[in-house]
C-alpha cells in the first residue's frame, strides 16, 4: 500500500513537471521565434514597465515609491514583477515576457492543479491543468506582456485558499486569502469581481455558531479590546507608514490625499496589524483577511483615491456606444467569446457538450458532482454577472475563469464510465493539442489556412512568425531609426496608422526601450482635432488600406492626404514607404520646414486665430488661399482654416510667377517680413482689408486681369459734389458674385490734406451694410469691397460717405444727401468652380 501510495505520488509529480515543461517550452520557444509585438495593450504594459525599469535606477525606497504609484490608471504589480528580469536581460519585450513564462504560467498551471485536488482529487487536478495549458487563449496571455497570467494566477490561488480556510476557519488559509486578493487589486481593479459570489457561499457554509462552543474562543476572547495589541498595532502602523512615507513626503505632492497619506496609511496598517494578532475565530479571520488585501491594494488606490474618475473616463472613451442593458447582444457577448478566442469551433464542439452533460444530468436528477465545485460555478457566474452590468466587452475578461472551467470539464470527464473517459480525454487532448500547436508553430500553420473556421479566432493566439506575425510586419524600429537619423531635440510622430502590428502602443515601447528622442502624436481616435494635431508633428506616418481601427477624424485626414490636399502636399514630403505582407503600405512623411512643435508655443497658435476665423468665414469658391512662406503655413493652417485652392510661397523665391495667373478673391497671409508678397499684392490687388498683426495676418484682394470699367449714368460719368471735395468718375469691375470682390476705381479733386475719408459701403434694399471700405481722400484711388458669401444675390447700392478725420462726422454733399448714393451693383449666384 506505501508503495502505491509512493508511485501514485511520484506518478502525479511527473505528470505536472511534464505538463510545466511542455507548456513553458512551447511559450519560450514562441517568444524565441517571435519579433512583432501583438496587441495595444501588451504595449502600453510594456512601455510602462520599461519606464520603471529606468526610474528605479538607483533603485532606493524614493525610486520604489515613484515605481509604486507611477500610472494613474494602472496598478503596479505586473509592472514590478517583470523588474528582475529587465535587470539580468536588459529592457526587451522577451526580457519582459519571460517573467511571465517563467513564473505566472506556471503558477497558474500549479494553482489550478492544486484547486481541482482541493475540490475533488489528484487526477481532477492534473487533467485540469493540462486542459487549461492546451486552450488558445490562456497560452497566448502566457507569450504575451498582459495583466492575464498573473490575474489568473491570484484568483485561482484566492479560491483555493477560500477552499482551504473551511470558512475561514483556518487562520493561515484566511490570510493567503487575504494576501492573494491584495496582490490581485495591484493586478487589476477587475480581480473582485470573479470573487463575491465564491465568498458568499464560504460566508454561508461557515460555523458561525456561538463563541465559545468546542474548542473555539469565546466572543470575549476573540473581539475583547486588548490594550497591548492596540498600542502595537498604532505604534507599529505608525512606524511602517512613516518608514513608506516620509522619505517619499515630496513625491505626495499633487495626489488626492496629499499629506493625509500618512494618516491613512497608519490607520489601515495599524487595524491591520490588530486583527491579525486577534484570536483564530471565523470573524476575526475574516476580518483579518480582509484588512491585509486592504493594507497591500492600498500601496496603489490610496495615493489614488480619485481612481473611480480615471476609470470611467477609460470606461467612455473606450467603451461601445451600442453596448447597454436592452442589448441582447450584452448578454450573449461572453457566450461568443468563449466560442471564438477561447475555443474553436472543432473544440468546443467536442469539449464542451461532453463536459457539460454530466453536470446538466446530475441537476436534472437534483444531485450534485461536487459539492466544492459550487465554488468553482459562482466564481463564473460571479464574473459574467458584473461583466455584463458594466458591460465590458474583451474576451480577455474570460480568462481568469479558465482553470475554473477547466477543473469543471475534469470533473465531468471522471464521471463517465472509464472506457469513454479515456477516449473522450485522448480526443479533448489531441484537439486541443492540435490547435495548441498551430498557434505554437509556424510549420503546423498551413492547418489553420486551411480550414480557419475549425480553429479559435487569429487575434491573440496566433503563430509566432507566419501571417500577422510576419517578421516583415515589424518597421517600427527602421521607422524609428530614419526619424531619429539627425534628431536636434524630441522629434514628434504624427500616428495615421493603427493596425495590429504597428500603432502607437508599438512605437512607444521602442522608443522607451532605445531611449530615443521621439514624441508620438495618436491622430487615429475620436478627439484627434484634424489638421491642428496633423501639423503639429513634423513626422508624419500613414497607411493605407483597412482603416476599420481609425476613428473618422483620422480617416478624413487620410482622405484628404489621398485626394492630394494642397497644404500637406506644400509641407510634407515623402521619406520612405514601407510595404507590408498584407499588401498594404506604410508611408513616413516629414515637413522641414515651419515651426517643429507649434502647439508648444500656445501664445503663437492663439494669435493667429483671428486670422484663421476671418478666411474661414469669408471662403468661397472664388477664393485662394496663399501663405507668404511655410512658417505662416504652419501657424495659420493649425486652425485648418481652408481645405483647397491652397498656395504655399517659399521664402526667398518671387512670388510672381505662382500669382499672375490667379484671379478672383485672395488671401494673402503675410507677416513683417514679406515685402516681395506684399509689394506684389498692392500692384496687382484691388485690397478689401486686413486682420491680424505684425506676426501674422490675412489681407483680402480681388484680382481682375480686366481693366475696370467706367460706370456711367445716362451716359455720364458718375459725378458728385461736396464743399471740399469733387468726384469726377468711377469706375468698377461690373457684377460680382458673392465671395467675390468688387472693385472700385475713384478719381477726384479737393482737399487732400487727411482731413476727410471716404466710407465706400455695399447697401441691401434695406439700407444694411453688406460691405465697407474706409479710405482717406485721393485724387485717384482703387480698392475693393468684398461680398460675403452667403449674400443672396440681387441689386445692391453702392454709396459713399464722407466724414471728418478727427471727429467722424458724416460731411452731406452739395444736395444735402449723407451717403451719397453712386450706382446700383448686380450681385449674381456663383457658378461652380472647379477645385
């Protein structure tokens, strides 16, 4: 009997080494082939702890607070335990995804072995654990850097040790309990979750008869106030708190609590230390328990108290609109998850009718399996049940319940007679080793291509170096090198790509793990604001193709680029193209001219927004946008003020032979500093006015080939009188169109000294306003009036007004009549200009 008792040990022992080695092998062996990162959130965990990785050098109890507390967002632990490793082998991706081969994987193998003997035995066990290994999705978390594996790995251990504590009866169980669901808060915030309903049931099932009954302590014993233990507890509270926070005071500074941190960590140290030296008793176990996940998630949430905000800010910008409570589709979401990444449809089929035919025959006849695996159950139902009130959409989510199920499916294969469990284990094991191996090995690939609706969806389970994991996927580092080539300062990228290989999470982990000077500038979400975050990068990177991952902001932007959008095509020009496996291509631009990071430089972006505002509310199809140089491009073109019929001028060049040939209504934004622009825009401009400064501003012209035509009433030319002042003609440039500049030419005699303007004014039938240019008396003048756009057409009156310089009072003429009225101008609908 010893003997047997020793080989069936020995049997198990190897059984689990060999289902660790198998498992840890085929991961590193993944990880060994593997270059191309997978997944935006395996790269922003990976960007993080690499930027820990930098600020724990020295690594001292200040570097170690900052580690700590470091995201606001995210908590700390799979950042912290991927350190060791980062430290040996240098900052890398495999570096940091070793921690999680080498240690979370198999833990979680261990831990759901050692769950399914507490629930039922050895074999439940080991067969358990070798499902759990073999199912897609769970060894896909184990090659890639996610919060999964160690997740997985707390929750299993927090309901073996529930198990274990029989009702938190157990002292040292109880706090493993407490331990694990403290480590698992600094996991991640979801960790409870799979969790309050297995503690109801261990609440329920617990002795919670009197104090004092058998061999357990009275209820005075067990919650009498102890003196000594209080004073310890508040000294040694004090004492721990204050080793942790007072070096660390400076860096309290800006979170929540602020100087509070020291009174609350003392407080929950301190209450701590107190009920865990209390008598064993069911409550104070608990109680117990409870205070040390307190103390130890309480490292990061309390220095982020206003953690609840972060989350639902993530929560809505990353949520689905469509998802909600009268959406069917929230309640069968996880269902098909399990089904699609979990699964495949050949396993599940095969796995999953057999697993769940005994359970459902054992309700059907009112008996049970397994009186443990009520633990097991309610850990996934407890799960499903909050995922679907807040109605989190990952199928990640399901992993943490995957051991559970496994055991579950272990459990339900034992019951079967022998002979058919044997043959039904050997088809779940060569199934699911089938397609554990095309997701392990390139050369089993060829299967999956073949008939992909057999096997779990390619997303994160995929083969290391075929299909979306094609080496020549990865350009992220040649993209890197070409922007860093002869950096000055950061260089800032323009992101206008996000696929699953390369995106911004890609770019920033490289640029953290080679310390590069590159800022990265995301334009593929709902609040990229169009050209203004466009031109604030001097880098820009593209793609074509499948868009579906880019928000309709940065679709427009592409569109634009495609269609040849004139502004862009001025500034940016192509460096290098990068064709991709799939097809499509990469393409990297880069303007060298203009500002670099303009928006760091918020008082210049503010003073041209008077002029953006004025173009783009005076733009037609009769206009022409030209920038005097790259510079006022840039400042101007943040606010995107025009989408086509756009000239950008280079310094130093004359602008005549780019602006002979344009006619109608321009914009000309110029500065101090461009005279030749400004010298043609006055010879060859009927100028309307200007708005802007010294740094930048717009002056509107019309521009007519045509030499103006003399107007004439009854056949003379248009005359009129005041004391000071003759006008002996007028001559315009006919029917204009709105948007459209009508030019005016004056001719006249009198004083001119300044001590009268003229007020030339566009008038509607009403006598309102549509159009006024103010200019001193001449003896020859020309100038324009610009039409508004949305003017109907119609006949308008032109008139002038007379006044006095220093007091702006209106000088009538010789009829008595203030304004003045000239001619009746025709303002007729626009044709259709070509772009």
């Amino acid at each position: 009997m010893a003997n047997a008792r020793v080989s069936a040990r020995a049997g198990t022992l190897l059984s689990l080494a060999a289902i660790l080695a198998v498992n840890v092998w085929g991961s590193l062996h993944w990880i060994r082939s593997n270059v191309v990162l997978i997944g935006n959130d395996a790269s922003g965990y990976l960007s993080t702890t690499l930027e820990i990785s930098t600020l724990l050098q020295p690594l001292n109890l200040q570097t170690l607070f900052q580690a700590v507390t470091l995201h606001d967002y995210r908590p700390p632990a799979l950042f912290l335990t991927a350190q060791p490793f980062l430290a040996v082998l240098g900052p890398s991706m495999d570096a940091a995804q070793l921690a999680t081969v080498l240690i979370w994987l198999p833990a979680v193998l261990l831990l759901t072995f050692l769950l399914g003997r507490a629930v039922a035995d050895n074999r439940t066990g080991l067969i358990g654990a070798g499902l759990v290994g073999l199912l897609p999705m769970m060894s896909a978390m184990a090659r890639l850097f996610y919060t999964e594996m160690l997740l997985t790995a707390t929750v299993t251990l927090s309901l073996l040790a529930l198990l274990r504590s029989q009702g938190f009866a157990r002292r040292n169980w109880s706090i493993v309990w407490g331990v694990s669901i403290g480590i698992g808060l600094l996991v991640k915030w979801t960790m409870p979750i799979y969790l309050w309903l297995p503690l109801l049931l261990c609440v329920a099932r617990a002795d919670w008869r009197p104090l004092g009954v058998g061999d357990r302590p009275a209820l005075g014993d067990a919650w009498r106030l102890r003196p000594r233990d209080l004073l310890l507890a508040l000294v040694g509270g004090l004492l721990l708190a204050g080793f942790w926070v007072w070096p660390n005071r400076a860096f309290t500074t800006g979170f929540p609590l602020e100087n509070f941190l020291l009174v609350g960590w003392t407080l929950i140290v301190g209450a701590t230390i107190y009920l865990v030296l209390a008598p064993s008793a069911p409550s104070t176990n608990l109680a117990a328990a409870l205070a040390v996940a307190v103390a130890l998630a309480s490292l990061w949430y309390l220095p982020h108290a206003d953690f609840a905000s972060h989350l639902l800010y993530y929560d809505d910008v990353r949520g689905d609109r469509s998802a909600g409570p009268l959406n069917l589709d929230n309640y069968l979401r996880y269902f098909r998850h399990f089904y699609h990444f979990h699964m495949g449809a050949l396993s599940f089929w095969l796995v999953v009718p057999a697993a769940l035919l005994p359970w459902v025959q054992a309700i059907w006849q009112r008996r049970t399996l397994n009186r443990q695996a009520a633990y097991l159950w309610l850990s996934i139902l407890a799960g499903y049940i909050v995922l679907v009130l807040i109605q989190q959409q990952n199928a990640r989510n399901l992993v943490p319940v995957l051991p559970t199920m496994a055991i579950l499916a272990a459990i339900a294969l034992l019951r079967y007679p022998r002979p058919v469990a044997v043959a039904l284990g050997t088809i779940w094991v060569v199934v699911l080793g089938l397609q554990w191996a095309i997701f392990t090995f390139d050369r089993f690939a060829p299967l999956y291509a073949q008939a992909p609706r057999l096997w779990a969806t390619v997303d994160y389970a995929a083969p290391p170096a075929v299909g979306v994991t094609d080496p020549d996927y990865w350009i992220g580092p040649r993209i890197l090198a070409t922007v860093t080539e002869q950096a000055q300062g950061i260089e800032r990228l323009g992101m206008l790509v996000n696929t699953r290989q390369l995106h911004r999470g890609t770019l920033k982990y490289l640029i953290e793990a080679g310390q590069l000077p590159v800022e990265i500038k995301d334009l593929t979400e709902s609040t990229t604001r169009g050209m203004s975050d466009l031109l604030s990068a001097p880098w820009l990177l593209v793609q074509d193709g499948d868009l579906s991952q880019i928000e309709a902001p940065g679709r427009e932007l592409l569109a634009r680029i495609q269609a040849g959008d004139p502004l862009f095509d001025a500034l940016y020009k192509e460096v290098a193209r990068y064709p991709l496996p799939s097809g499509e291509t990469v393409t990297l631009f880069h303007r060298s001219q203009g500002p670099g990071r303009p928006l760091d430089l918020p008082l210049q972006v503010e003073a041209t927004q008077a002029v953006a505002e004025t173009i783009r509310r005076n733009w037609s199809d009769q206009a022409t946008l030209v920038y005097a140089n790259p510079d006022l491009a840039v400042w101007v073109g943040i606010h995107d003020p025009a989408h086509e019929r756009v000239i950008v001028l280079q310094p130093g060049q004359d602008p005549a032979p780019r602006l002979d040939a344009l006619e109608g209504t321009l914009f000309i934004v110029q500065s101090h500093d461009t005279d030749a622009v400004q010298e043609w825009s006055r010879i060859h401009g009927d100028r309307t006015f200007e708005v802007g400064d010294d740094f930048a501003s717009v002056a509107i012209y019309g521009r007519h080939v045509a030499a103006l035509t003399e107007q004439l009433v009854n056949g003379q030319p248009v005359t009129a009188t005041w004391p000071f002042f003759q006008l002996t003609g007028l001559a315009t440039s006919g029917a204009v169109v709105p948007g459209g500049v009508l030019a005016v030419g004056m001719t006249g005699d009198g004083d001119f000294s300044g001590a009268y303007k003229k007020s030339v004014r566009l008038l509607d039938r009403e006598g309102n306003t549509i159009a006024e240019h103010d200019r001193p008396l001449a003896a020859a003048d020309r100038f324009g009036l610009l039409v508004p756009p949305a003017t109907p057409p119609g006949s308008y009156d032109l008139v002038m007004y007379i006044y006095a310089t220093d007091t702006v009072e209106n000088q009538p003429d010789t009829q008595g009549a203030s304004p003045t009225a000239l001619l009746t101008v025709d303002i007729e609908a626009p044709p259709t200009r070509a772009n």
